[in-house]
C-alpha cells in the first residue's frame, strides 16, 4: 500500500503572506511561491496534518487527500494518451 498523496489549494487573493503556515509545518514542507504565497515543496511528504489550512488566519489554504480512484483514473488517462 503506498503513501497518501495530499494536494494543496492557496487562494492566493486571500493570502496576505503572514508566512504562519510556513512556521507550524510539522515537516517544514512549505515554501513561498513567486508571489509569497505557500507552496508543497514535496507532496508525498505532506502528512495531511492540515495544520497550515487551520491556522490560516486568512481561510486561503484548503489541503485535500488524493482519492485512490483518482489515482486510477490518472493512470489510465496516461495510458490511454499514449
């Protein structure tokens, strides 16, 4: 069985790059974009802990666990495109 994979959303229109997010990362996984805002440097490093979207002072971080079914989906899409 292979690791969860955890996406991140940032509604950059929200984000007033406070760097919080930044700060309470368990894994040190964020990083600032090109406009300040957060970005996941490794996505399957994420542990879901969700801790940057509850601290978000701002709601601008929405963090989301990949569905195996889409996982499938994605891979035959790739197989099917070939």
């Amino acid at each position: 069985m292979s690791k969860a994979k955890f996406n991140l959303k940032v509604y950059s229109e929200r984000c007033k790059d406070c760097g919080i997010c930044f700060e309470f990362c368990p894994k040190n996984n964020l990083k600032p974009g090109k406009d300040g805002a957060p970005e996941m440097i490794d996505p399957e490093a994420c542990t879901g802990c969700k801790l940057c979207e509850y601290l978000c002072p701002d709601f601008a971080i929405q963090v989301w666990k990949d569905k195996p079914e889409e996982k499938e989906e994605q891979k035959e899409k790739g197989k099917s495109s070939r």
